[in-house]
C-alpha cells in the first residue's frame, strides 16, 4: 500500500537499527528488506542509532567499527543513498535534545511496563537510566522526522504504541505539533525465531552460537547452523500440524522466496526434516550470497561509507532543526529573537 499525500510528496519513513553485535537475518527479514522495497515510493530515512546501542555497555572501539560495519550492510543490501538517507543518530544532536523534551512529558510508569526494558533490565547488573528511557529516544527519533510511517519487526510494535501515547500527550498539553506515525510490519518475517530455541525471538545480543545466522555467516557456517536447528519428533512436514522449529525454518525459507502459502505447501508437505533444512539452508545461502559480495565491495571504496554517512546527515539537519525550533516554541522555551 503507498500513503499519498496531496502536493505529490512522498511519505516520510523513519527506522533505525542499533549497531550492537551481528546483523542477522531476523533484521533482514523483519526490517531491512522492507525498507529497501519502500525507498521509492517514500522519503525514507534509515538510521543507525548508536545512542541506543550504548544503553548496554558497548566497548568503544568495537562499537566504532560495527557503526561503519552496518551502513556497509545498509548499502550492501541494496539500500540506495541516492534515493535513501542514511545517517548516524549521535551525528544529528537533536535527537538527544528532543529525547530530554518528550522525557519531560512521559510518565515514567509507562516506561516501566515496556517489557524489552524488563527483559534487557533483568539482564543487567545495574540498570542504567538510559535503557529506562531507550524508548523515548525512539519516539523523539521518529518524532524528530514528523515520520508518518515506521517499518520493524513484531518486538517494535510496543515502543511504536507508546511513540503515539507521547506525542498525543505533547500535543494535547501544547498544541498539535507531532505527526502520528504508523507501524508497517512486514507480511512473512515480522518474527523470525531463534534455531536454539523457537520460543524466543532470534537477538543479536544472544551469545549461544546457534541462535542467529549473522548476515555474513560464509556458507559453510549457515549450513551448520540451519541443520542443526531445533525441531520436533515428528516423522516429516505437516501444515495442519507444525511444531515451532519447523514453523520458523519454513517462514524464513518463505520470506527470503516471497513463495506464496501453495506454493510452500507443493513444495514442502510430506518432506522429511533433513531434507527440509537442507533446502532452507541453500535458500538463505543462495539470498546472501549478492548481499556478501555486494558488501566486500562497499568496503572496499575508500571513505565511501564515511561520506555516505556524512550526507546523509547534513541531508536530515534542517528537518531536525525546525522540529525543535517548533517544540521550543510551544514549549515556552528560549528561542533567539530574529
Ligand atoms: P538486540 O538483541 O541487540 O536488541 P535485535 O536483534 O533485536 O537486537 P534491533 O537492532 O533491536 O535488533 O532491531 C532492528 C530491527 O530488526 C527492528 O526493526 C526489529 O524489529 C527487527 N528485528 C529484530 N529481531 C527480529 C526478529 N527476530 N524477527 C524479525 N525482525 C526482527
Ligand atoms: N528500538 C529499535 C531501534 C530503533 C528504531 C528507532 C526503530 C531506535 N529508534 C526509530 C524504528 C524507529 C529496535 O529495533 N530495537
């Protein structure tokens, strides 16, 4: 479906990934793919939000390299910069700016019942404010843009609620000012389960080496993971009766092949599992495989992802400078008389 606009101008999409630990194909499918498929018919911008990533301890120079590592990936992906914006969140400082605004307008109970922030926060030692308040530095990310569409996967669908809780709470106690940004899920994919275990959503902060299969996971390594992916005692492929594991290899194999629902039932009823991996495993290797060469390249032209990101910025300033000279206005707070 393409939102139009009246004067002809396209949509804004706003989404971001964090630059914590390999990209998998959980991202891919759940996110990246979609956008790649919305940057002509929208004005897209696509973020790496490093601020994010930082609410769990990131050694900086790890942290350095998987920032240029990603957009290498956006590119790689088939993300055009010509068409996209791409962009670093801390390279735009109005994102932490209007972050501290909305913080000011959100109950902190909200924020509480996020269950990412109970599921990270119970992972941690000491909780740091910012994992309280990632959220909100997602709606001032989206906010910041007036985006009116914002693609995720399925675990995004919270924060995206509460993203519109804030700005209808801006807006009723200072006047319209925020745009109401929808969430865009992507039909196969929205959820694509870890190998390890079906129960949980495939993470790149999951350290168990068969959870994801990383988008730069050479051949080999993908066959490993997917053959060894957790099943069920079933003799073969049932639809009427799936077990989890099964589930979730089909609906990756599905995702990558845009195969309709008959088409993976022709193709899969009856199969044994082994047989059934094996064909996952060539599907996802076969999809990558332009992805890896397509990134062996990017990186390869010097300062070409430096100067990506760098426009990319520049590109985005006056959007980000006239939202906050708008919230400050209708906040009361100091402007410059002109
Ligand atoms: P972390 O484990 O560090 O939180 P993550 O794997 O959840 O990382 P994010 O950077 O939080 O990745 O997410 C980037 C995008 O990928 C978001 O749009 C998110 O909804 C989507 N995404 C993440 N995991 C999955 C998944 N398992 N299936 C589908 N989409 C996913
Ligand atoms: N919280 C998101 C990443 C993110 C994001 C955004 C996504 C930060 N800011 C704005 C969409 C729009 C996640 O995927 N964990």
């Amino acid at each position: 479906m393409v939102f139009c606009l009246p004067n002809g101008m396209k949509p804004r999409v706003f989404s971001g990934v964090q630059p914590s630990g390999d990209l998998h194909i959980g991202n891919y499918l759940g996110a990246l793919k979609n956008w790649v498929k919305m940057q002509a018919d929208y004005e897209c911008i696509y973020c790496i939000v490093d601020l994010h990533a930082v609410t769990i301890y990131q050694i900086p120079s790890e942290l350095r390299a998987k920032i240029r590592e990603l957009a290498g990936l956006f590119l790689a992906v088939g993300i055009d910069p010509k068409q996209a914006t791409v962009m670093v969140q801390s390279s735009v400082p109005a994102h932490a700016e209007l972050a501290w605004m909305l913080t000011c307008v959100t109950p902190v109970g909200w924020l509480q019942r996020m269950t990412q922030y109970k599921a990270k926060a119970a992972t941690q030692e000491t909780v740091g404010d910012g994992l309280l308040q990632y959220p909100v530095l997602m709606a001032a990310d989206i906010l910041l843009y007036q985006a009116q569409i914002v693609p995720v996967g399925d675990d995004q669908t919270q924060h995206l609620e509460l993203t519109r809780d804030i700005a209808q709470r801006f807006n009723s106690l200072y006047g319209e000012t925020f745009v109401m940004p929808q969430t865009h899920l992507p039909l196969v994919g929205a959820r694509i389960m870890g190998l390890d275990d079906p129960e949980s959503k495939m993470s790149k902060s999951s350290s168990a080496p068969g959870h994801a299969v990383a988008l730069l996971d050479p051949p080999d390594v993908i066959r490993k993971k997917i053959m060894r992916a957790t099943t069920d005692s079933r003799p073969a492929v049932n639809f009427d009766d799936l077990g989890p594991g099964v589930r979730n290899l089909l609906n990756i194999f599905q995702a990558f092949s845009d195969w309709s629902d008959a088409e993976m039932r022709a193709h899969f009823e009856g199969l044994g599992y082994g047989e059934t991996k094996k064909r996952v495993a060539e599907m996802v290797i076969a999809s990558l495989e332009p992805i890896q060469r397509r990134y062996r390249e990017v990186c390869a032209e010097p300062g070409y992802i430096d100067r990506v990101l760098r426009e990319g910025a520049e590109r985005v300033l006056p959007i980000a400078n006239s939202t906050i000279e708008l919230v400050k206005e209708r906040m009361g707070l100091y402007t410059f008389a002109s």
